[in-house]
C-alpha cells in the first residue's frame, strides 16, 4: 500500500520536512501550483513521484504530462485524447487512473461507474497507460459500499490499482482493497483554504 501525501496548499517548509522525512510520493490538486512546488524540487530527487489528484482541463494536458508520473483523474474521452497527444509529442508514456464517480453526483469530476468500460477502452486505444481506478465517495455517506464498488469494477475491468481512501476515511479504504491512500490533514494539518475545481 502506497501513502500519498497531499501537499497542495502547503508551505515549502512543510514539503521540505515531509521529504526530509523520506517521503516520496506526493498528490497535487492542480497544475499550476504544483509547477511552482515541484520544478525546483524535482531534479536532485531520486524516487521522487508525482501523482495530479484534482480535475484536468484538457488544455493544461501537456504541462501536466511534463510534470507529473501519474494522472489520477481521467474521467471524459476528449481529456484521455489530449493527454495522448501530449505523452506523443513529449516521448512519454502517460501513466493514469479512471476517476470514478461512485455516488453519481452532479457536482462532482469523474465517469458514472456504468460507463467505466468505454472510456477505459478508449483510453486504451489512444495509448494510455491505464493502472487503475481512483474515487472520492460522497461527503455525507458511508464510504466503505463505494469503494467496494471502486474494487468490484477495477477487478471487472482486471485493473489492479485503487486509489481511495483520504485522512478521514483511509483506514475503511485499506479493508476494501485499497492500494494507495491520500493523505493530507492528517501528515500536515487542515489545509490553509478551499479550493475550487475547475473544469473544461
């Protein structure tokens, strides 16, 4: 089971303590502020991995190629098509994880779980590397029935990744299968403000 820490928000002292303390696998909500975190970090660094967690407009793709290992949030065909021209044009394979909105909510990024085999087939055939699923269940429910339904269509699908589970809620995702977690709060205390996701 792998920890990822969520570092965005975070000071740069805060980053340096977590690296510090051996650290090397790190979730960032957007792309932007992550460049500003990471660019200056990411050379010297060996193991070092970067895994973008929040949503992805289509035209950011080629700077999220550039900077991250792992793009959690693939959730709509016309995002795995630019993230396919981009990991074309840089020489680089792109490494992703299907978001899945378990709980259908309007309000909330990823593909509805009955339409998780499309888009992993279309993902698949525009030359991604698809590793496996990530969801965040709804706030106001149990998490543990969605991630036994992130699990049941990961092994539908013969996906072996799972990334679920958060500080409030990693210890259910663990039971359920989980292979990564991601943890902020809980490794660096409550994040300094919201944030809102933006979308294409």
């Amino acid at each position: 089971m792998t920890l990822t820490a969520v570092s965005k928000t975070q000071p740069p002292e805060a980053i340096d303590a977590a690296l510090s303390a051996g650290m090397r696998v790190f979730g960032e909500n957007r792309v932007q502020e992550a460049q500003t975190r990471w660019n200056d970090r990411r050379g010297g660094l060996a193991g070092l991995e970067l895994r973008l967690i929040g949503p992805l407009q289509s035209n950011k793709a080629a700077d999220a190629v550039a900077l991250f290992d792992v793009i959690e949030t693939l959730d709509r065909p016309k995002l795995a098509d630019a993230l396919a021209v981009a990991g074309a044009r840089a020489g680089k394979p792109v490494r992703v994880l299907i978001q899945v909105n378990t709980g259908a909510e309007p309000q909330k990024a990823g593909v509805l779980p009955g339409e998780t085999g499309q888009l992993l087939d279309h993902a698949r055939a525009a030359g991604l590397i698809v590793e496996g699923l990530m969801c965040i269940p709804p706030a106001e429910e149990a998490p543990g029935p969605h991630f036994a339904l992130l699990r049941k269509i990961a092994r539908r699908h013969g996906l072996e990744v799972l990334s679920m589970g958060m500080s409030g809620d990693y210890e259910t995702a663990i039971r359920f299968g989980a292979t990564h977690v991601r943890v902020g709060s809980s490794l660096f205390g409550e994040r300094k403000a919201p944030e809102t996701p933006s979308r294409d």
